[in-house]
C-alpha cells in the first residue's frame, strides 16, 4: 500500500508513540514514514555516553515507542505487522511496522491504547500489594512481547535495595555521571528531561524503595517522604541480549506498565545496578531464572498526577521526509 497516511492518524500515532518512557526522558527516537510504514530509528544526537555507553536504554525506549504505536494504530482501525532491530546492517532501524486495514481486531491493544495518557513514572511512596491476578496479569503481559517478568521474594527485595544504595553510592565519585544527570534533571522543563516536579519525595532513609534522582541543591533538600519497606518489585528480563531483544524487552515494558496503569497501579524504576554490567548480572542472579535483566519496576498504589513534557511531535520526524 503506497498512499500516504491521513496527517491527522499520523500524528495521533506519534503522539502515542513519544509518550513512551526513556531514560531521563531523553525521548531519544525519530520516525520516518514511507506509505503505510513506519520505521522507529534511534536519535543519535540525544544519548547518554556515561549512564547508556551501548545504548541498551535508547533501544528499550524505542521498543515501548513501537510498543505504543501498535496501540494507537489499532485504536484508529489499522492493523500492524512488525519487526524488531530488524536488519543488522541498519542498527539505528529498531522497529518496522507496517499498517494494514484490519480485519481481525486486537481488542487488548485498542484497550491499552487509552491508558498511554495516564501513564507516568511515580516515584511517591506506596501503600498496599498488588492482588495476586494482577500480578499474574502483569507477568502475562510481559511474555506476550518476549520477556520475563519474576517477581523478587522478600530476601531478594532486600538484596536488590542493597545493590540500589551501593550503586549510588559508586557514582558519588562519577562526575561524569553525576553531569551528564545534572544535564537532563531537575529545574523546569518544557520539552524533555525530568523536572524537580516529577522527583517525588526525598527518602527519610536509606535503603529505599526509590531511584532518588536529584542532582541540584534545590532537589536535594526537598520534602522527605517514608517509602514502603516491603516494596512489590519484579526484573524484567529477557532470554537472549541482542539488539533485538532489548527492543523487545521495551515493548514488554510499555505493555506491563499500561496494563497496570489500567488497574489503577503505578510504577517506578531502580535501574541504577542494571547500568553497571556487573551488577546487572548480580541482579539477574537474585531471579533465579537465566536470562538478561532490563529494568527493575517497583509497583504500587501511589497517586502523584506529576508529568514530564515531550518535544513537539514534527521534531522526531526525519527532516528529509516531506
Ligand atoms: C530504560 C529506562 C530506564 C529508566 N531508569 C529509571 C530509573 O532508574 N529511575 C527512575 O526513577 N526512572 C527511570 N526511568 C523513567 C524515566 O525517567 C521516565 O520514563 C521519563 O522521565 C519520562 O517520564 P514518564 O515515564 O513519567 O513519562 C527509566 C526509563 C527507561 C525507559
């Protein structure tokens, strides 16, 4: 099929796909659209040399991208074919889908679709565990893309908080780290990175349940808050690391955390050990299960209506297309 999209379907679809997560909130994506398909390339003017060196966290924010997209074209009626990092000889191309008008509907993703707006980072301390469905639900949601969600036992729990506060610790002496955060959080922001706003509360003490982002004087000596000592945390990981599977692994990400976001269940993330290569396979080893770790989630039923901005959506568009 080679007409070109309606520009108003097109930009729907983009609006979904950069609500994504990324780290930082880089939105570290650009599209191009040829007829009825979209590529999904990565930006290589918005990495993250010290904290993303091989661009692991670019390639899960582009498969929760991708991820959302398939919703919003579902939700307009299209059905969508995909690949994933699809060509080795082309690794900035991280996801193709192709639109077709649909003839079976996939009830789920027009059903998730809605959710994309509501879905936010929450890093506000929680009050209750996850129903056990919900659990399973989530777990189910994650295998549907090609990944593992394993929920940590308490002993593991604790384990991982510990990694957490180790890993801060570690980078106290990284300038290059601490700028390059310095750089994309805190303070106002209109179009990307993380605002003071959207920090959450200081924890009121260490370990935490928490990635505590703050860089700024200002941010470092803000409200503090209790966080939960008995936190719902899961990994999500998948069996094999290739680039391909790290795409995957986000859109795994965005479809466990909108089906959350459904259930009225927020989420936020302690990724800080997964940057480092040997912790990430330290925390992979607390699953019990083999495989490659890509993120650590902390659910819970935390209400904060904090949001971060996204750039303008005729920004991730390639500049040669029309
Ligand atoms: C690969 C990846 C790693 C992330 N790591 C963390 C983290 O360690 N701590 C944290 O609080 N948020 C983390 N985030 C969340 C981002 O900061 C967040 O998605 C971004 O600021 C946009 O905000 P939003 O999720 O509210 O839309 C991560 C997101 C991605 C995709």
């Amino acid at each position: 099929m080679s007409e070109q999209l309606p520009s108003d379907d097109v930009e729907t679809m983009l609006a979904a796909a950069v609500a994504a997560p990324s780290m930082h909130n880089t939105q570290p994506w650009r599209f191009e659209i040829d007829g009825h398909v979209i590529d999904v390339y990565l930006d290589g003017s918005r990495t993250l040399p010290a904290e993303d060196p091989t661009g692991r966290a670019m390639r899960i924010a582009a498969g929760a991208a991708a991820f959302n997209l398939r919703c919003a074209a579902e939700s307009l009626g299209y059905g969508a074919w995909f690949g994933l990092a699809p060509y080795p000889e082309e690794p900035d191309l991280l996801a193709r889908i192709v639109l077709e008008p649909t003839a079976t509907r996939n009830d789920e993703l027009r059903d998730l679709a809605q959710q994309i707006p509501h879905r936010h980072t929450d890093r506000h301390p929680s009050d209750a565990a996850l129903p056990e469905s919900l659990r399973v639900a989530l777990l189910q949601a994650a295998y549907v893309e090609g990944a593992e969600l394993i929920w940590l036992g308490e002993t593991e729990v604790h384990a991982v908080l510990d990694l957490v506060l180790d890993t801060d610790l570690r980078e106290i002496g990284d300038w290059h780290r601490r700028a390059e955060r310095a750089h994309w959080v805190g303070g106002e922001r209109t179009a990307d990175g993380i605002p003071s706003s959207a920090l959450g509360p200081r924890p009121a003490g260490y370990p935490a349940a928490v990635r505590d982002m703050a860089t700024r004087p200002a941010d470092r000596i803000r409200a503090q808050g209790t966080f939960e000592s008995r936190p719902d945390i899961a990994v999500l990981s998948t069996a094999y690391d290739e680039p391909a599977d790290q795409v995957a692994a986000g859109s795994a990400l965005e479809r466990v955390l909108l089906t959350a976001t459904r259930a009225g269940v927020s989420a936020s993330f302690l990724n800080q050990p997964l940057e480092f290569d040997d912790l990430r396979r330290t925390v992979q080893g607390l699953t019990h299960q083999p495989g490659h770790a890509h993120m650590i989630i902390r659910f819970g039923h935390s209400h904060s209506t904090a949001r971060t901005a996204r750039r303008a959506v005729a920004d991730f568009l390639s500049k040669e297309q029309p």
